[in-house]
C-alpha cells in the first residue's frame, strides 16, 4: 500500500499519522488566561527539542470551528506554559480533560486535580503529576491553512519538579514512574514492559 498525503483528506491523514507515529508520550499542558482561569489539557504531539538551552515543544490544532484552542490563547497571553508527565494513576483524569469545555471552566476542577503554584511562571503545576516542567515560551510557528492549521509551541525549561520518590543516583526510575503513551484510536500503552540494550561503544 502507497498513499501520498496530498490525496488524503484531513481526517484521513490525521489517522495514518497517529498510527503511524506511536507510541507517544503525553503531556498535560497547564496555563492561565487572561481572566484568571487555570486551563489544562493533553498533548501527545510532544517532544524534547534541545538539551542546552533545555528546550520542549508540542503541537495542537484549532478547534472543530477553526478557533484558537484555550492553550493557545493562554500561552499567547502569558508566555508560559507548564509541562506535566503523565503516569497510570493520572490516565482516566486526562481522559476527561480532552473534552472541549467553555473557556470560563477551571479543568483541574473538573476533573478534581489539583493545581499548585509554579516557582518562576505563572500557569500552575499539577500536583498529581511525577514530573512538571515550567516553561517560558520562545517561538509559536503556524503551519497549513485554517481550519487545518498547526501550531507548534516552544518553550524554554527554566526549572524542572521530580518527585522524590522516582529519582535516584541521578536518575529518573522508569519502573516508578510509569508512564503511558499514545497510540492510534482509542489506544494507549503502558510503558512497563521494558528492555533494556547497550549502545556501540563509539556511539
């Protein structure tokens, strides 16, 4: 089977490349609007995209209506962003942030999370997540055409949170802190299932 992309439609193409893609970690991006309102939501468009300066981006695309998602108007209007990993224990709550509520609904309330406040940014941590990364924000690249344009968020890493528990000799312990991915569909992974290989020693 060979397919070009430009003969695919949009929903089509969406659904190779989430299959295709796999799997992907996800993150629960929490920021603040303008009115005060805490907003969190899960990408899994998600990536580290530099180590020195330690820099992450994420993906989203517009609403159904071709409006601005509420992260994306968040970061637009406050610069920064919050990046938290998400493990087993937090699956079903971020599930249930996907949904597309008002602007004017706290989601952290919603789902019964709990947001706490960042040491240096302003959007707000989740506290329930093993790993929060506040995050400044650098650059916002738009791509295609609405209402199927992309917009592909960095930000800057400026103070990382582990929980204590999951970290040792440097490290962070993988088998503590379980996280899961992303597939096609309705499916994720859990990322116990694991095997370790050695690198060639010139690598």
């Amino acid at each position: 089977m060979k397919t070009n992309p430009e003969n695919l439609d949009y929903r089509d193409t969406y659904k190779l490349m989430v299959s295709a893609i796999v799997p992907r970690p996800i993150t629960l991006v929490s920021t603040i609007g303008e009115d005060g309102v805490f907003n969190l939501a899960p990408f899994s468009a998600f990536m580290s995209a530099c180590l020195k300066p330690t820099i992450v981006c994420f993906s989203l695309v517009p609403r159904r209506d071709g409006q601005k998602k509420d992260t994306l108007r968040n970061i637009e209007f406050s610069k920064d962003f919050v990046i938290n990993v998400v493990n087993e224990p937090l699956a079903e709550a971020m599930n249930q942030t996907s949904f597309s509520y008002p602007s004017y609904v706290d989601e952290f309330k919603e789902v019964g999370l709990t947001p706490i406040k960042s040491e240096i940014v302003k959007a707000p941590r989740l506290d329930e997540s093993p790993i929060n990364m506040e995050c400044k924000l650098l650059q916002i690249l738009e791509f295609g055409k609405s209402p199927n344009n992309s917009h592909l968020i960095f930000g800057e890493v400026v103070l990382i949170h582990i929980k204590d528990e999951l970290y040792l000799n440097g490290e962070i312990q993988m088998s503590k802190l379980k996280a899961i991915g992303r597939l096609g569909g309705d499916s994720y992974c859990r990322t116990a299932d694991m095997f370790d290989m050695r690198r060639p020693d010139n690598v």
